[in-house]
C-alpha cells in the first residue's frame, strides 16, 4: 500500500491516462454518487460531477435530505455575496 506522498504521486503521474478513465464512488447521506477524475498533475487530483438542476429538486422532494444535491440546494440558498 502506498504510504507517502511521492510514490502517490509518481505512481498517479504514470497511469495518468488510465487513472482518468476511472470513477470514485463518494458515499454523502444515503446515496453514493460517482465522480469523474477531470485532472491529475504535479500537486492533486481534479475530480468533477455534473449535477442538473431538476436532478436536485427531484431528490429534495424524494426526500433525500442529506445527499450531494441538498447540499448544493442549502449552498444557493443561503448564499449571499459579498459586499466590497
């Protein structure tokens, strides 16, 4: 098993071109949603999920109230911007 940082880099960097063509399954709340690896470089991995609006409130009036959707629902509506 890979226990630090340069071989998980080194080893990242090596399968890059197969390692993007894999998914992550990500367990929030009750469902599992599956992330695509959209980067990997030098310093991180870059992962990514389109999540369609009528895919949130869909699942909101599903009741999934803890799932990635409500999550994004709770994020715009109490966002308020800044004031400069």
């Amino acid at each position: 098993m890979i226990d630090n940082v340069d071989d998980l880099k080194n080893k990242s960097l090596k399968y890059k071109p197969e390692l993007k063509r894999e998914q992550i399954h990500v367990p929030i709340g009750d469902m599992e949603y599956d992330f695509r690896i959209s980067g990997i470089g030098e310093k991180s991995f870059k992962i990514e999920k389109y999540i369609k609006y009528d895919d949130i409130i869909e699942a909101i009036e599903a009741g999934n109230d803890d799932g990635l959707e409500s999550i994004i629902l709770e994020l715009v509506d109490s966002f308020e911007p800044k004031e400069e």
